[in-house]
C-alpha cells in the first residue's frame, strides 16, 4: 500500500522549511543543541525520519560516482598484517576495545596509519571491518569433553577398584562412584558452557559495538541473492513508480510534446548493487513516537492509530546502492536485460493532434543512498511497515534511443535525454530527507483473498451522446464533411486516457450513443 498522507506531510514539511529561512534574526527562538556536524558546500542539514537525528546530506555527485565504480573497502591494518599504531584485540579491556574501534571507523577521522584501502575490483569479498575474535576455544571445548569422560570413567574404575581392596562392598561402591563420576562430569560440561557463553557474549558485544560506531561491512552475499531473485520480481510492482514519472513528465513537458505516457517499466536482468550496508541504533524512540502519535491523531481514527502504536521494535538500516547498465548490443534482448522503460511521446500542439513517437530508455547509471525504518511486529509476516528516505538526490544518467529500424542513441540531445534524467531527479526529490515514504508491508505481503486491482471508491458512469457543429479540420473530405471525431475520457486535460470512442469519419456532426464507466480511486 502506498503512503496517502505522504503529499499532505511533504507539504508541511515545505512550510516548515520556509517559516526557519524567513524568520527574522532579532526574533527569540528556542535554544538549540550545538551540533558538531560540519555542513560543507553543496551540503545541507536536515532531519533523518529514520533515527530522528540531525544529519547532513548531500546530492551524488562525480565523485561519489567514481567511489561506486572503482570501489573499496576501509580495512584496518591489523587484518592486513601490516603495521598499526591502534588495532583492536579480544584480550582488550571493553573501554578499549570501544576506543580502538572509534579511532579506526570512518568516515574521518581515522588515525593515522591504521586503515588501508582495499580495492575490490568486482571480486567476491567478504573481509569483515572488525571480524570475530582470533582466538577461538572451541577444540579446547571438544578436547576438554573427550578427557572429561575419560575421567570420569577412571574415577568409576578407580573407586571401585580400590574400595574393593580395602574391604568395601560392590553393592555400595558401584553407587558411589556413579554419584562422584557423575558429579565431575557435570562440573565439566558446566565449564565448558561457561566457556562458550562467555565466547559468544564477546562476539555480540564487538556487534554492538560495531553498530554503534556505524561500522560497514561487506554486502557481496546479498549482492549474489540480489542476482538470484532480481530477474524473478513481478515488474507490476514498478507500476507506482510509472504513474509518479508519468506526472513529474506531464506537468514539465516542453511545448512542442502534446502529451507523454510510460508504456512500460522493467527492471531487466542485470540486478542493482549494494555498496555498504549498516544498521543505524535507534535512538530518540521518545521524540518519534510523540511525532508519530501527533500525526495519528490528525490523520486517522482513534481505533487504528491505537493499533498502530501498539508496542513493537524497529531495525533501522542504511544501504548505498549502486547500478550500472551492462553493455548491449543493437539487438532488443541485449537491451532489455539492464533496467529500462518505453515512453511514448506525442509530439504536435497541445489539444489538437499528437504524432507518436516511441522512445526505449536505458537506465545506465544509478548511484544513491537510502535510509530504511522497518516497525516490527509478532504477528506474520512479522514487518508491519516500511519507512524510507533517500539521503540526497541520486546520480541518474539514462539512454534515450528511438525505437526505429536504425535506431540513434540520442543522450546529449537535451530535448528528450535531459528532460528524461530531470524527471527522474524530480522524481526521487520527493523521497529525499526529511522527506519520507511510508509502505504498508503487512497488507503487502499478506494480500487479500479476493484478487483486485484498485481499491475504487465509487463509479463514475458516463453517457456519450452525440458532437454538433465541429469545425472541419482536414481539407479532404466531403463538403459538410472533413473530419474524423472522437472522444477520449480522463480525469485531466492531458491525463492518461480513461476510455476511448469509436471514430466516425467524414462528420461534422457525429453520433455515438455509448457509455463508458470510470472508477474513482482514492
């Protein structure tokens, strides 16, 4: 389900944004905690609706681009052998280990000396920032478990043996050195989950410790499921991200296109790489759910905002992602195996006629990071809903070609090529912090038992009559003729078309007598 208050929130936040930058500087204002965040050029300071933090984002720029395609990971030089000044140790007491690690983590600084850049070129790697302790004590465990029951057998044997010189029964020796060899055998296994409890506190503890120094780690598993299922995801789950180009496009349209549809959106074959990927603490859980009970008030009724603040956690994640088209040749199968789309533009005059001209869309480069707030629940599919926020306008940099017999990649012409890639900026401007999306996962994953596409609020039903009096508009034709009329319906002058009449030709007064009926949709 898609976020419906997500156009009334923006605008607030629109609002919000212009009172701050025209407020007078002589006006008292509320005191602000002084944040050491340093906002460069090209940099701005807003809030991440993820975490509830000031953060400072930035639009991708030719850099970034260039880190997406030759990339590296940040590695201490401890897990290169190489000489470090700082390095992190399991025999470490935790103040240092926490020190070490913040003194090694990007982003800068870092301490000199004790990070290196590994370039990763495409390989499969799966180097660890900060990887589990060196030392690992699980042989000792499964030696200690083997001379354990060693013992224990010869204490059994000893004890009776020896009882048995001295005098003892068997009858009352046997018991006793079953309690006295059960006793040490119990005391071993004790130890020895001591030892591994002990062993994977450690590990959860340099976890915790990693997420709360935001410390990356290599994504090249996810990566390699991404390449399994990207070719298996339905493209009608694109169809939202259609409908908002195609209306970005329609109200930026140049003069000379009459009108411009999205006929069809596909992710390809060659699957989106990530980058990095961390989990964010969650802090601030006050300040948020006050903002989000607020919200609820205004917009939904007091029995669903209750269900929706019912008790629950949040896993916060931040991936950077990164595409790059694959190189195709001239055939259409080639092509279609990166992410594309069709549009259709009809150039001509605006109201009065429309030549089609069919554009195939290659989407060559893509280079972002996003932010994602997953609310959890105990109920399945155990994700109620899914905020996200992209942090800075993506790169995006797309080929425009005509799908002619010979077709001519047409990307420097401004007219298509740049009016495309603008639409798609515009496009993801509206997710970009503090700007949010809202998804509701559950209904989603979930579904319904009845299969529907619209969730329509009503019928709009329509009843074509007839057309008097329409100017000829061809020089053809006969005298009181010269025409070819139609009628199309949409809920906007340069909307998609909703319903379509049949054409009558060579009249200027045409009868159609049909009905058509429209769902309204919320």
């Amino acid at each position: 389900k898609l976020d419906r208050d997500k156009a009334t929130r923006d605008k607030q936040i629109d609002e919000q944004r212009k009172a701050q930058a025209a407020q007078k500087t002589g006006d008292a204002v509320p005191h602000q905690q002084s944040s050491d965040l340093h906002v460069k050029e090209h940099q701005q300071r807003v809030t991440d609706p993820t975490t509830g933090k000031e953060v400072v984002i930035e639009d991708v720029n030719k850099e970034m681009v260039d880190a997406a395609k030759n990339p590296v990971l940040s590695v201490p030089n401890a897990n290169l052998d190489k000489p470090t000044p700082v390095k992190s140790d399991p025999s470490q007491s935790m103040a240092e280990y926490k020190h070490a690690q913040d003194v090694t983590a990007p982003p800068d600084p870092v301490a000199e000396g004790s990070t290196s850049d590994v370039p990763i070129h495409g390989e499969k790697t799966n180097i660890l920032f900060h990887p589990t302790p060196s030392v690992s004590y699980e042989p000792f465990f499964a030696a200690m478990e083997k001379k354990a029951s060693a013992l224990c057998l010869g204490v059994f044997l000893g004890i009776v043996f020896v009882g048995n010189i001295f005098g003892g029964r068997l009858l009352g020796l046997v018991p006793l050195a079953m309690c006295v060899a059960s006793g040490v055998f119990l005391w071993a296994k004790e130890v020895i989950r001591s030892g591994r409890e002990v062993e994977w506190d450690s590990e959860k503890t340099r976890g915790r410790t990693a997420t709360a120094n935001l410390l990356p780690e290599s994504v090249e598993w996810m990566n390699t499921l991404l390449g399994v299922v990207w070719g298996l995801v339905n493209p009608d789950m694109f169809q939202s991200v259609a409908d908002t180009l195609e209306d970005v496009m329609q109200a930026s349209v140049p003069g000379i296109i009459e009108n411009v549809r999205v006929a069809e959106i596909n992710q390809g074959s060659n699957p989106i790489r990530i980058l990095s990927l961390r989990a964010l603490p969650d802090e601030h859980m006050k300040e948020m759910k006050q903002a989000i009970h607020e919200q609820n008030k205004k917009t939904k009724d007091p029995q669903e905002a209750a269900a929706d603040e019912e008790g629950g956690d949040y896993y916060n994640l931040e991936v950077s992602f990164a595409y790059h088209a694959a190189p195709s040749g001239k055939r259409a199968s080639d092509r279609a195996r990166n992410m594309h789309m069709q549009l259709v533009f009809y150039l001509g005059i605006k109201g009065l006629f429309g030549v089609p001209l069919p554009i195939f869309v290659e989407l060559q480069e893509l280079v972002g990071t996003v932010r994602l707030r997953m609310a959890m629940t105990p109920e399945p599919p155990f994700l109620k809903t899914l905020t996200f926020t992209l942090m800075g306008v993506p790169h995006v940099q797309a080929g425009c070609i005509p799908m002619v017999e010979k077709g001519v990649n047409i990307l420097n012409l401004p007219l298509i090529s740049n009016f495309v890639n603008y639409a798609i900026g515009a496009a993801a401007s509206m997710y970009v912090a503090p700007k949010s999306m809202s998804l509701d996962m559950r209904a989603m994953l979930q579904g319904d038992d009845i299969t529907k596409d619209v969730e329509a609020l009503g019928i709009m039903w329509i009843r074509i009559h007839r057309a008097v009096g329409l100017s000829k508009q061809d020089k053809r034709g006969s005298k009181h003729g010269g025409s070819d009329p139609y009628i199309t319906l949409s809920f906007s002058k340069y909307g998609k078309p909703m319903y379509c009449t049949r054409v009558i030709t060579d009249d200027l007064n045409p009868i159609w007598e049909e009905t058509a009926a429209l769902l309204v949709t919320p």
